[in-house]
C-alpha cells in the first residue's frame, strides 16, 4: 500500500497553474513504474498491473511559475478500458508508452494513438515513449522503427528506463514544454489574447481549437 | 526539480496557461464513467422477473458447480482459508469493549487487520498465481471505491477473469461514515483532487459504477464488520448486478442492510466463490454471505 508516499506528500494548495496527463500503453510496457521513478525516484521489479486507474501529483518550476502536474496512471488491460478512456477527458499531454522488448506493444501504438483522438480533445500533445531500453540483448524493436513511427504519428520520441532512469524527467519536461508551445501557438491565431481583450469574447465565439472532437 | 527553459516571458505564460485552461474547461463534458448495457426491464437486483429473491431451494449455482470447466479450483479452499482467518481475527477486535467505554479502535485499523492477515495468509499458500488480491492506493480507494479487488486469474494470460471488489462498510456508531483513512489530517491534496474527480456520487456508487464499467464478471461486494442488532459478525452483500439499482433508489448501507431482511440463505465464503465460477457468462448473480 502506498499510504506513506501520499501521507509524505506535501498538502501544498499554492500552485499556478495544472496540468492534467495521461500515460497509456500496454499492460506491462512500465506506465506505473515510469511514473514512480518520476514522482518517488523509486522502483520495483514486482509486477502489479493497475486496477483501473490511479494518479500521482507533482509539482515543477518553470519561470518561478508553480505547474502541479496531476499525471494519471491509466491501466492497460484491455477490461478496463471503458473506465480509463473516460479520464482522457481535458488531458493535455499525453505519455504513451511501448516496451522494446515487446513487439506486440509496439504493434499497439497506432491503436492508442487512435484513441487518444477519438477521446481526447485536439490540442493534446503526445510523446511516444520506448520503455525498457535497459534491455538491449532483448530487444525487438529498433531505434529506428520507434522514431520513425513517432514521425508518422507527428509525436515527440523517446527512448526511456524507468529501471535505470534514463529519460524520465526528460520526457516530463519535453512534454510540460510542448503544452506550453502549443498554447502559446494557438493563442497566436487568438488576437483576443495578445490585445488584452476581456476572455468572455472566447465564449460567444470560440476559437477553431476548442471544438470538441466529432468522433466523440 | 530545476527549473526548465522556456523562450516565453513569465508575464507571456502567465497569460497563455489561464487563456488555455479555459478553453480546455469548455470542451463538451461527457460523462466520467460510461456504463454499457444497462437495459433492465425488469429492476430488481435479483436478476429475476419476480419481486421477492429467490428461496434457498431455488436450484441456483449448486446444481450447475459439477459441469463446471473450471474444476476443480484449488484455490477455493484456500480462498476459504485466508478469508476464514482474517474474519475470526477481525472479529476479536470488532467484539473489543473498552471496560471504560472510552477507546474505540478505528475503522481503518480493522480494515487493515482484515487485510493483513488474509495476505499474510495467502502468500504462505502461495495462491496468488490463480487468485490474488490487489490492495487499492488512497487515491484508488475514493476514485473506485474499492478497498481491495480480488480476481481469479486466467491460467496462461494471468489477466484477471473474474474480480471481485471489496468495500467494508462499519455500524454508523463506530464511525459515523465508511472509514476510507481520510481522517482530516491525512487528506493530502492528492485525495482531495481524487474526491473532485468522484463528482457527487458515494462510496458505494462509485464502486458499483466502476464494477459496471467492466461487465457482468466485476462483483461488488459489500462486506459488513457488524449489523444492526449484530455488531460482532462480518456479513457480505455480492452482486454483480447492482446496477439495476443504479437511478432507482440510492445505493448505501440501507439497501446493502436491508438485504437480509427476513431469513435468507447465507452462503459461505468457499459457496459465494463456486457460484461465481461455475455461473454462467452474462447472467445476474446476488448472493448473502457469512464470513464469521
Ligand atoms: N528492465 C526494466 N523493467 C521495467 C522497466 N519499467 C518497468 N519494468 C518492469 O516491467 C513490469 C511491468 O511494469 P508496470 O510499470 O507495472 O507496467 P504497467 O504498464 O503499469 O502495466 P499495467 O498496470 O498492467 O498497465 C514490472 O515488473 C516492472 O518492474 C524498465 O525500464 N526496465
Ligand atoms: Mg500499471
């Protein structure tokens, strides 16, 4: 049980701003120990596959502003699917993750891209993260094949160990970053913003970026 | 963690982050959890056409155990072991007066004897390749409103097949609510945003909520340390079917007490786990158990 961790956890309210992420992918492919080495810089070779969906709070410090990240731990079995696509709602960033050792999990990607489109809004941002890259002598899928789908799909690319910490915090801070550039892009099409004029004018005439996916 | 670089202004992010997050906020609301299928003609939680539950003659699960594929499970017996146990020495505690009256032990410290003692139990078997038990986070626990799930699993996948979601509900007297180990100063901020994301509905709702969400094989079990008239005996409500109740009346300890109104057959722990094995797939299954 992870009581201690939460009691640990500081019950700071002052936050500037939040950001809502998900991290999806196979059963296995390492979402939640991902997501521990970020939070707790911890890891566990035991294997407990999510039930349902869990979340971990953290906050980072970007120009002196305070961006509490509210990261969702989503579960990748299949029976679960109906609970976890229902917290795609309102994500910003999105963190999907593939294993290299496992060719089926690669094989899957294209499949949650899908649902990330079908379930979340537009505007969200994805990094494609290959997991495991501790494990050179079992691999099966390459550096290569990983980016170049990671192109195809328009996603960032990384390759990461949550075992060995490697590209952890990198794929967090790409990810916060490219929110970030994707709001300042699309209030560039938005003179309302950059001229100060009052928000209300975005409610009577929203911006072609908040309409909602048709899909769902 | 250091800070990061960025090519905008404080001043600019300030003003990009609040534009944005509000037209996030405006994306059409779809509801938090789906829930496929439900179409009851009939609303009882029983599953059946008729008003009144079936009486213990009623030819329910024992005639069909022996066609069952599954057999035989030797992970029933030894399911029946680790909850037998963790029950009586559950049961020690609930029935603790204080000769003063003053100390009450807390709910969640007699959830997590319960619990302790059924892992304890059941690593020493060494069960939990076929049947194992899944303690849910803080977090978890108001998101899904489950204390634990348990799940017999598929023999080669080691995906579960079957789950069965826990939540223990407490006599109002010894805790005035469920005891969900959300005492004021344990509330982080982490279970406070858990709570927002849950909207309005109870404990209870969410885990039936979150048992539809998955189908027919996710049981709800409602698992009562004490009734009224009762205090020293742990009871359980199971059904997989909860949701006829779902927009007709509210799901609480009411209606899980008022299950045994009347003298209904009780099942133990070793019966509730065949009837759920060898029922078949799709049908409705409640079930009142006796864990002590
Ligand atoms: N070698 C290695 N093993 C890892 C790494 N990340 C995770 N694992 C192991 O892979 C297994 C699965 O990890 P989890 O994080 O539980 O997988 P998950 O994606 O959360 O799985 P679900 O919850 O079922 O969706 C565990 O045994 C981990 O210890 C990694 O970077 N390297
Ligand atoms: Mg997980």
């Amino acid at each position: 049980m992870q009581m201690a961790a939460t009691q640990k956890e500081s019950s700071d309210q002052n936050f500037d701003y939040m950001f809502k992420l998900l991290i999806i992918g196979n059963s296995s492919v390492g979402k939640t120990s991902f997501l521990f080495r970020y939070a707790d810089d911890s890891f566990t070779s035991a294997f407990v596959s999510t039930v349902g969906i869990d979340f971990k709070v953290k906050t980072v410090y970007k120009n002196d502003k305070r961006i509490k990240l509210q990261i969702w731990d989503t579960a990748g079995q299949e029976r679960y699917r109906t609970i976890t696509t229902a917290y795609y709602r309102g994500a910003m960033g999105f963190i999907l993750m593939y294993d290299i050792t496992n060719e089926e999990s690669f094989s899957c990607v294209q499949d949650w891209s899908t649902q990330i489109k079908t379930y979340s809004w537009d505007n969200a941002q994805v990094i494609l993260a290959g997991n495991k890259c501790d494990m050179e002598e079992e691999r099966v899928v390459s550096v290569d094949n990983g980016r170049m789908l990671a192109e195809q799909l328009g996603f960032d690319f990384f390759e990461t160990s949550a075992k060995d910490n490697i590209n952890v915090k990198q794929t967090f801070e790409r990810l916060v970053d490219l929110i970030c550039d994707k709001m300042s892009d699309s209030l560039e099409t938005d003179p309302a913003v950059t001229t100060g004029t009052p928000n209300a004018r975005l409610t009577d005439n929203p911006p072609p970026l908040q309409q909602p996916n048709c899909g769902c | 963690m250091g800070a990061m670089e960025s090519k905008y202004s404080t001043e600019d992010i300030n003003k990009i982050m609040a534009t944005w997050w509000k037209t996030i906020e405006k994306k059409t609301q779809k509801p938090t959890m789906t829930i496929p299928n439900m179409h009851f003609t009939v609303p009882t939680l029983w599953g059946r056409k008729k008003s009144d539950p079936p009486a213990p003659e009623w030819p329910t699960v024992f005639s069909t155990i022996w066609r069952s594929p599954y057999t035989p499970n030797s992970f029933v017996p030894h399911f029946n072991d680790c909850v037998g146990r963790a029950a009586a020495r559950t049961q020690e505690y609930l029935q603790f007066v204080d000769p003063e009256d003053k100390f009450i032990p807390s709910p969640t410290s007699l959830n997590e004897i319960f619990l302790m003692t059924y892992i304890s139990q059941s690593s020493r078997l060494q069960m939990t390749n076929s049947f194992n038990c899944t303690p849910m986070t803080s977090q978890q626990r108001i998101l899904l409103g489950a204390d634990w799930v348990w799940a017999v699993l598929d023999r080669p996948t080691k995906n579960p097949c079957i789950q069965i979601a826990v939540q223990i509900l407490h006599l109002p007297e010894r805790c005035g609510e469920r005891a969900s180990g959300v005492s004021p100063e344990v509330c982080t901020e982490s279970m406070q945003m858990a709570k927002m994301e849950s909207g309005n509905r109870n404990e209870a709702e969410r885990m039936v909520d979150f048992c539809m969400s998955i189908g027919t094989d996710c049981y709800a079990l409602f698992l009562l340390f004490g009734r009224k008239g009762d205090p020293g005996n742990i009871y359980g409500v199971l059904s997989n079917n909860f949701g006829a109740a779902v927009g007709k009346t509210k799901i609480n300890r009411a209606l899980i007490e008022n299950f045994f109104r009347g003298s209904r057959y009780l099942h133990t722990p070793t019966g509730m786990l065949q009837a759920i094995i060898t029922k078949r797939a799709g049908d409705p299954l409640t079930l009142l158990i006796k864990f002590t």
